[in-house]
C-alpha cells in the first residue's frame, strides 16, 4: 500500500512550527506516524493539496493529514475493517462517541459533522481514486478515568472529574492543548488502559504474576509492565508503576516516584521527584523535588527543585526556574480559555495547565495561571510587580529586550 501525506503548513502557537515536527509520546509526530504505518505501507508521497493526489494509478492508498494524532490499535482497525468492505473509506466516528465529542472536537477544524457522523481527514482507497468514499465509523473504545467524589467545584457534576480514554486514539493536532490531549490522555493513559483491559485475560494475568514473583517486584513494577532502556540506572528506593517506558542511559534518583510514564533517553531524573502520567523528552533534567502530572516536556528541558507542572506542555531547551507553579483551576468559576487563531476560546475542559514554547527562560518563584502560554525564546523573571503571571506573554514581552533596553522600565530593569 502506498500512503500520501497531506502537508499541514499552519503552525501552532507557541512553539511556531507545524504540527508534524512537535514531539508526540517522545517522537515527532511524523515519525510516530511512520512507525505506525510502515508494516502496511512500503511507498509514500508528500502533496501540498489534496487535489495533487495523482488520479488514474490503480494502486492501494492510505491518504492522511500530517498533523493527525492515531495510535497502533486505531491504524489497524481502520485499515483491517476498510479491506474487509472493499471500497473506499473516509475515516468516521459516531456522533455519540464520548472520546471524540469530550476531547477531539475544541479548538479545531479537521474532525467535522457531517450527517450523522463525525469525519476526518483520513481515506483509504484500495484502487486510487476511482471512486467516492463512504464514512467508516471506528469506535473509539471510550474507558473511563478520573478522580471520583472530588469537591463539586472542581467537576462539572456529581463530584467527578472524569476523561473519556480511547483503546483506539484519534486526534488531528491543531493547538498545544492537543499536544497535552495526544501524550496524556491518549497517549500514557490509553496505554494503561489497554494494559488494564489486557489483565481481564487469565494468560496475561499469570504472565506479570510469575514475573513479579521472579523479580521479587510488587505486580506493576516487574518487567512487564515497566520497560527500561540499556545502561538506566535506578536508585532501589526509586518507585517505578506501570506501564512505564525509561529510555537508555536514564538516571532515577533516590525516592523518586514514577507512575504511568515515558521517560525518554539520557534523562536525569534526581532524588524526591513525582512524575504521574507525563512524558518526558530526551535529554531533560529534574534536580529534585519536582512535580509534574500530566505533563509534556520536550527534549532538553530542565525543571528546577519545586517546581509543580500540571497538564502542562513545556517546549524543548527550556528552563523552568525552582519553585514556579503552574495552576491548572480557575479559582473564579469562569469557563477556562486559551489563544487559538489569534483569539481567546474556550477549551472544553475544567482544568488545563499552561503551555511554554521553545528555548524559554523562566525564572524562579513565579505562579502562572491556567490555560496561558508563554511564547518561544521569551525570558521570563520575577519581580516585586510581577509574580504572578495571569496573561499570557508574547515574545515581544520577553525581559530579554526590556534588559536590552534599561530606559523603557528603568525601575524594574536597572544595569
């Protein structure tokens, strides 16, 4: 089969690059879609358009968006199912789909209505494009996850926070609240649901029981559940739960506590740290006393002694000063917005953390309010004016300048 990737060229704030070249579960997300896709597909052509797709060559096609976010599971139901049907197939999902409807449809244009269905920009044609193609609804296997019986204000109803985990992920990439939905919630979170639902089997089950009884290891922290790379070196106080992938040459420190991660190659991960459902790249760095849930760091970060990041997004070569919190909860209830097409919208979720971009500088002791970002290569400190960071930063703003330029804020920026 061959597959065409269609270009997105549109690049998403703050990182200011295409979606296909940010890092989605420690991959760019190119690459991750090749992975995906090379046991099906052995040729491929990049187009700009969708109306440069060559027509005429009767030859199997796989034609997708590079900026769709698609796991194994959901690959592999798509292209198994259209085969079986024979004829061209628009990838498609119920109107009903929780996964979809809950966290796919904000701050976007490439999952759209049409019918009774919801249709992306995935096709697949099994003789080119000799024929129109019909809606194929892949059911998303939404799993339920949250915190239950939390205090009412911080759930929409009943008490409970709750997200809706597909056994088969789907997402097209469009804001950095994406990115945060593609690594945590269908990404370590999907996985970990799929693991969860594989242990129902009386197979699995003796499988990790032996193991964990071979290591002398409690269930979820022996070898088949947590995965780790040549050369890591983990301090026997260190707690590791799964599933949890740690890349080579890893350092865990002493008393750190992981739980349901990815943790990418040659990583520091010192002592005291709490990492839960996160990502983090190659090359990142944790002194100690760190905390981070759900949230993404990019290669060659570092963040700094207490330091809290939750459902956060962190660009590469960033710095994170010690004891800067980013909030994920309004405390007035106002419904949470971030920047999307150069204007505020509303994100659909009653807690999201903040998004910093590229080559940052954040300095220590700031508390940054929810759903802001800061723009790449801004250089952020505190002051006596300013601790709290409640708008979001551009570039323009970054104290780099104001540095460069003592007479413009003489008081707060002296030589």
């Amino acid at each position: 089969m061959k597959k065409v990737i269609v270009r997105e060229k549109a690049k998403i704030p703050p990182f200011n690059e295409p979606a296909r070249a940010l890092r989605v579960l420690n991959k760019p997300l190119w690459l991750h879609q090749k992975d995906i896709l090379d046991i099906y597909c052995k040729a491929e052509l990049e187009v700009d358009l969708l109306e440069e797709v060559p027509a005429g060559e009767q030859e199997e096609l796989l034609i997708y968006r590079d900026n769709l976010f698609f796991d194994r599971a959901f690959a592999d139901a798509f292209i198994s199912q259209a085969r079986s049907l024979g004829h061209a197939c628009q990838a498609a999902f119920s109107v009903d789909d929780p996964v979809i409807t809950t966290h796919a449809l904000a701050l976007q244009s490439g999952i759209q209505r049409q019918g009774d269905v919801y249709v992306a920009d995935l096709w697949y044609y099994p003789r080119g494009l000799e024929e129109p193609s019909r809606p194929l609804v892949i059911d998303t296997g939404a799993y339920e996850f949250g915190s239950y019986r939390v205090p009412t204000h911080m759930s929409t109803e009943k008490g409970d926070l709750v997200f809706q985990i597909p056994l088969r992920a789907f997402l097209s990439i469009e804001n950095w609240m994406h990115l945060f939905v593609a690594n945590c919630l269908f990404g370590v979170l999907a996985e970990g649901a799929r693991m969860e639902r594989s242990l129902n089997s009386l197979s699995t089950q003796m499988k990790v029981f032996w193991r964990s009884l071979l290591e002398r290891k409690q269930i979820l922290s022996c070898s088949e559940l947590v995965q780790v790379g040549r050369n890591a070196q983990i301090d026997p106080t260190a707690v590791i739960q799964g599933p949890t992938i740690i890349g080579d040459n890893a350092y865990i420190g002493a008393g750190v506590v992981i739980s349901n991660c990815i943790i990418g190659s040659n990583v520091n991960i010192l002592q005291g740290n709490e990492l839960l459902i996160s990502v983090v790249g190659d090359r990142c760095y944790l002194p100690f006393r760190s905390s981070l849930f759900m949230t993404t760091l990019m290669e060659d970060t570092m963040v700094a002694q207490n330091t809290c990041l939750q459902f956060c997004v962190v660009g590469r070569d960033t710095f994170i000063g010690a004891g800067t919190t980013f909030t994920d909860f309004n405390l007035v209830p106002r419904t949470l917005r971030t920047m999307h097409q150069g204007q505020l919208q509303e994100v659909g979720a009653t807690v999201l953390g903040g998004c910093v971009g590229h080559h940052c500088r954040i300095g220590a002791g700031l508390t940054i309010y929810p759903a802001r970002i800061i723009e790449s290569d801004v250089v952020l400190a505190r002051t006596e004016e300013r601790s709290v960071i409640s708008h979001n930063v551009a570039y323009e703003d970054s104290d780099h300048l104001r540095w460069s330029q003592p007479e413009i804020h003489p008081r707060l920026y002296p030589r």
